[in-house]
C-alpha cells in the first residue's frame, strides 16, 4: 500500500497530515507528500497551455498519482470550499493523461481531513463529491478539527485502518 498525501508545508493541517504519515508508517504503509503550496502551476485555464507547462513538478505529481493507491488529503476549507491550489492541480492532472482523464483516480481510496476555523464541513462534502465523480471511494470516516473537535489517537487509528480494507 501506497498513500500519496497531499497537504501543504507548515500550519496546523501539515501536522495533521504528518500524525497520520505516523500511523501508517506503523502499520508499515509507505506514503509520501504532496506539498501543494509548492506547486506553483500556473491557473488552470486553456488546455492548449499544457504543453508549455510540462513543468518537473507536474511530472512528479501525476507519477506520484500513478504510484499511490490511495491519497490523503489535509487541507484547510477556503471560503467554504476546497482550496484552489488542490483544484488547479486536479485540473492540469486530469488533462494531462494519455488515457482517459479519470486515469489517476479511478478505484483509489481517499481520506480526508481537515483542521479548520469554521467547521471544516463544506470542504469535505465538496471534496467527497469531486472524488466520488472522478472515481475514488471517499473512506467514510473523515477527520475534522476545530474549535468544538478535536482529532484523536483513536481517530487516526480508524482512519488508518479504514485505508487498508
């Protein structure tokens, strides 16, 4: 099993992300990062772009893509949805595909999680329902932290465990 996590490099979801690299680890899964604030992909826009942007990290992300078998995602909510640097990157991944551009996700597991300000709900259900249209299975246990929440070993337990069945 191979867990590509996608989270960016400090702040409080990076730490979440890192609990959870630390419990797969123990259930000796692999998994790696995926720093989406080091993208820096230009804005998606005409697909006619793509190939002036074959930048190395969109090689390395759909590589990244094509070697997990399930991804992480630890991002924070963005006025109410999911963060711009997670869509544009899904977007240049899905056009860049030599088969169809459901390729990288289809039959993948996801797990989500957020540490968030407000309530963190309207990225998951907006997660949840772009990963469930481009193919993935979207775990049923997501972790959220907030002020009223927190996230506990016991919950990066079951996240974990839920991955491997």
């Amino acid at each position: 099993m191979n867990i590509l996590i996608l989270t960016n490099t400090s702040g409080d979801n990076h730490n979440l992300a890192q609990k959870y690299k630390d419990f797969a680890r123990k259930k000796n899964i692999n998994s790696d990062f995926l720093f989406l604030d080091k993208t820096h992909l230009p804005l998606f826009g005409n697909i006619s772009e793509l190939s002036q942007i074959q930048s190395e990290i969109l090689k390395t992300s759909r590589q990244k893509f094509i070697k997990a078998n399930a991804l992480a995602i630890f991002l924070p909510e963005y006025n109410g949805n999911i963060p711009p640097t997670l869509t544009n990157l899904l977007c240049w991944l899905s056009v860049d595909t030599k088969n169809h551009w459901r390729s990288l996700f289809i039959g993948k597991k996801i797990q989500l999680g957020t540490v968030s300000g407000s309530f963190g709900h309207y990225f998951l259900i907006s997660c949840r329902l772009q990963f469930a249209h481009m193919g993935c299975h979207v775990q049923p246990l997501v972790l959220i932290e907030n002020a009223h929440q927190k996230i506990n070993d016991n919950d990066l337990e079951l996240a974990v465990k839920q991955i491997l069945n």
